[in-house]
C-alpha cells in the first residue's frame, strides 16, 4: 500500500496528475449562508470530481473555503460548462464580495484519494 501512487506514476501506470483547487471566498455582509446553499446545489453531477467541499471560515464570518479534487484539471474546465454550475454562478455572482486566495494543487495522497 504504502508507496503505491507513487510506484503507478514511475510505472506509467497514471496518465495525469489529480487536480486541486483550494480558494478562500467572501460572501457579502449576512449573505454567507445563501451563498453556500448556490455553491453546493447541484454538485453530485460533476463527471471527474472526486471531493468538492465547502466550508465555514471558522474566524470571518463572511468568509467561505473550497476545497476540489479532480481526476484532470480538463474535468474542472469541463464542469464550469455545465448547466447547473453556470446557474450557480449567475446566482451567485452578486453574492460574492471577494476571492481572497486562490491555489492550485497536485493532490497526491489521502484519504478518498485511489491514486
């Protein structure tokens, strides 16, 4: 088990990397709550997710995390083509204050995470 992703990867045996997100969002003032609500609507339809979780700032309380993992960085280019995630973010735009922090990440290990 242990090494295992690793081992696949210098075998040829992965043909990408996994891709990962992880952004700090500020709701406008009191409008946190609706915001969440547009950002986890329609989620359990995204071809290549394999973790797309939204969370509380547990100190600012306009302030929103997410946190992706996908099979390839085309599934995330692809889902932001959807229905339902172009929706989300016509609605949500006007409930977005700010995007204080953006990384992108090459998700490697943990759990939920086959290799």
């Amino acid at each position: 088990m242990l090494g295992g992703a690793a081992i696949a990867k210098e075998s040829g045996a992965m043909e990408e990397a996994l891709y990962g997100l992880i952004g700090k969002m500020k709701a406008q003032p009191g409008k946190r709550a609706e915001l969440i609500a547009l950002l986890t609507q329609g989620t359990s339809d995204m071809p290549g997710c394999i973790a797309y979780i939204v969370a509380e700032d547990a100190k600012d309380e306009d302030g929103i995390w997410i946190s992706e993992v996908w099979r390839t960085r085309q599934h995330h280019a692809d889902s932001l083509k959807l229905p339902a995630v172009q929706e989300s973010i016509a609605k949500g735009r006007p409930l977005i204050a700010a995007f204080e922090s953006f990384v992108e990440t090459r998700p490697v290990g943990g759990v939920g995470i086959d290799g």
